[in-house]
C-alpha cells in the first residue's frame, strides 16, 4: 500500500471531524477521548462540528478522537495512561522501540498528526483537550500557567485552575505547551452526566467564536455563553493547586462518598481511607477531582484561590522578563536559558517559597534529593503568533 494512501487511512481512522473554511485562517483542535471513559466530548464534538456553516469558517477545526481502543472499551486505558506518556523520555524511546503497547500505537499516531499540523504553518493554532472527573463538578479549564493561555482561558465563563502539571507527569497539555501554543484543558463535569455532553457543546461554540474560525457572534454563542456561565454558577476565579493526595501502589484507597469538586472543607475533614486508616485533609481550602473511580493514582487534589493582586503582579514581572534577576539569588542558575528551565539546588534555595518561582511563571520538578529543574512557560509561548489578536490585546 503506498505510503500516503496509508497515512489517509489511518488520520481517517483518529479524525472525527474536519470542518474545512473557504479561507485560511487560525487552527482550532479538540482532542477528545485520551482517556477512553471519559466521552462526552466525542458526543458533542459529532453533534456540533457537522452543523457548521462552512460558508462562515475561516481556517480549519479539527475533532481528533484520543484512546480509540480504551473508548471502544469504554476503559480510561488499556495498558498505560495515555495522558501520562508525553515527556521527552518516553517520546524518544517511543521511536526507538519494535514492539508498542496499545497506548504507544495511539501515542504515536497522534503525535504523527500533531507534527503533520504544525509543517509549515504559520496561521494562530489552539489545542483544546475535553475530559471528564469521576466525581460532581463545576465545568472548568485547566492549564499550564503561561499569559497566553491565562488570557484565552479567561474569555470563558468558568474557574481555571492553574499548576497541576507541577503534580503530573506526562500530561499531553504540557507537551503541546512546550511547543508554545494555546493550549488548555476543560473538564465538562461527571463522567456519565449528560450535562457534561452539553457543557462541552457550548464550549466548542465559544471557542469556534474567539479563536475567529467564526466571525459572528451567533445565537448559538449567546446561548452557549449563557448555559456555561450558569452550569459554573458565575464562578469565573482562578485557582491553583496546592496539593496531591497521591495513591501508592497496590493501596486500598477509597474516598468517602458525597465529595465533588470546588467543595470548600476545612483541615481535619475525613475524606478519605487508605488501607482502612483515615485520611484527613491537610489544610483549610478547596476539594478538587476526588477520585470515584477504580483506575487512576489522583486520590484527590486541594486548591486554593489566587488573589487578583498576585494575578497582575505576575503579569507585569514576566512581561518585564524579570525572572532574569532570579540566576542572581545563591544556588539558582540556568540550566537552558533558550527553554527558560531553571536549576535550583534545594540546599540553598529552601527559604524561597513556591509562591515566588510562580510569580514569574516558573513551575517546578524534582531532578534529584538536591536539585530542582523549574521550567517557564513564558520563555517558549509563540506570543507573537497571537499577540495583535482581540482577545489577548483586551
């Protein structure tokens, strides 16, 4: 079979759906299904993609299925989590290797796609990856904490939660925010709830809308505006996260029943038992993803709300490109200066909180017992490619 007749068949096989303008334009992509329980984005993205106009695109939007053998299966995986597998160690090895698992044929041909997209292409792209939380919630946006995706996030009516890549390994959002693009997550609400079918709907209009692949505001996205900002309760703050209650292996962990997301609890509050002991919540702030499902090791995350003032203060710092007076502190230096990564050494950096690595778009992981590697998102965002748009002037 030639080669290019094959590669057709097999982008067929991982597109939903291709709306194609009568002009170029920006890219917009949804991913849908990278965990294979989590559907509701697939079902919005065939309700709503085919009924475009094309006559009013501009650009192309994409509807890409992510586990296509876990969703068939309606499983969040086969063998591996495919949403823990995009980090540089497992992408080399990944073309390395003769014999892939389930989750490494689909890694691969998405990833085939992803750099297919990107040949050549110069027009605004935005990566869009819906999922599902196994317990009650608010639809909300996750994202890796860079300006361009603070301010693209912000045109939508609900809580963005900042930083969980910090307590993830691999998620395929900080792949593609490596690559410098808009890039964010939107977690509709409960698996099986078909509210998070509908939530998902009037996400793909809004973004249809503020990414200009349609020009006009049509009833659908005043509609859709208005089903996201009442399914959020108005709640439109941002959040970051705080902590991680991570499941061992072979642990019998079990959260205690009537938990959901963007619950306010107070230190000392019984969540959860691993191997019949009690666990309690750590500090007084917000439950976030308390897990009800049988797979996965997130027990359950905490959050906290983020105070406009630091908002602004790190918006102004990393314009300003003031995290360069950080090599100046004992024990900080730059491990790629072209990548904006940061090493710290932990023997003399531990007076420095968290908090002020943030302010400057850093987040940070373990190297070794005695170094930080901190990675900014800034220092690699393609912010000229949406700078002199709408939405990230406003």
């Amino acid at each position: 079979m030639p080669q290019q007749i094959e590669k057709k068949i097999l982008l067929d096989k991982r597109i939903i759906h291709h709306v194609k303008g009568n002009e170029k334009g920006p890219i917009l992509v949804f991913f849908a299904g990278i965990h294979g329980n989590e559907q509701a984005g697939i079902k919005a993205l065939k309700n709503v993609l085919p009924k475009l106009n094309t006559n009013q695109v501009k650009g192309d939007i994409y509807g890409i299925y992510g586990n296509t053998s876990a969703i068939l299966q309606n499983k969040r995986y086969i063998d591996n989590d495919l949403n823990r597998m995009w980090t540089k160690e497992q992408l080399y090895k990944l073309f390395q290797k003769t014999t892939l698992t389930s989750e490494e044929i689909e890694q691969k041909s998405i990833l085939k796609f992803i750099l297919g997209l990107l040949e050549n292409q110069n027009e605004p792209i935005y990566f869009i990856d819906f999922h599902t939380t196994s317990s009650k919630t608010l639809p909300f946006v996750t994202i890796n904490d860079a300006l361009i995706n603070r301010k693209f996030s912000r045109l939508f009516p609900v809580p963005i939660v900042l930083g969980i890549e910090e307590y993830l390994d691999g998620p395929l959002l900080s792949y593609l925010n490596e690559k410098g693009f808009v890039s964010l997550g939107f977690e509709s609400g409960q698996h099986t709830d078909h509210q998070a079918i509908v939530n998902c709907e009037s996400f793909i209009h809004l973004a249809c809308y503020f990414t200009n692949n349609l020009e006009d505001k049509t009833i659908d996205f005043q509609y859709a505006f208005k089903q996201l900002k009442e399914a959020s309760k108005e709640n439109r703050e941002i959040y970051e996260v705080v902590y991680k209650y991570t499941i061992k292996t072979n642990e019998d962990f079990k959260m205690k029943s009537g938990f959901k997301s963007f619950e306010p609890i107070k230190k000392g509050t019984l969540l959860a038992t691993s191997n019949n002991k009690p666990v309690f919540a750590p500090s007084s702030n917000v439950l976030f993803m308390p897990l009800y499902q049988e797979t996965g090791n997130d027990g359950f995350f905490i959050i906290k709300e983020i105070p406009k003032f630091f908002l602004n203060l790190s918006s102004v710092l990393r314009q300003l490109k003031a995290d360069n007076f950080l090599t100046f502190l004992p024990g900080i230096s730059w491990h790629d200066k072209s990548k904006g990564i940061l090493r710290a050494n932990l023997k003399i950096t531990r007076f420095l909180a968290k908090s002020i690595f943030h302010l400057f778009g850093y987040r940070n992981k373990q190297e070794d017992e005695t170094h930080l590697l901190l990675y900014n998102r800034e220092r690699v965002s393609k912010r000229n490619m949406y700078r002199y748009l709408p939405w990230y002037k406003a």
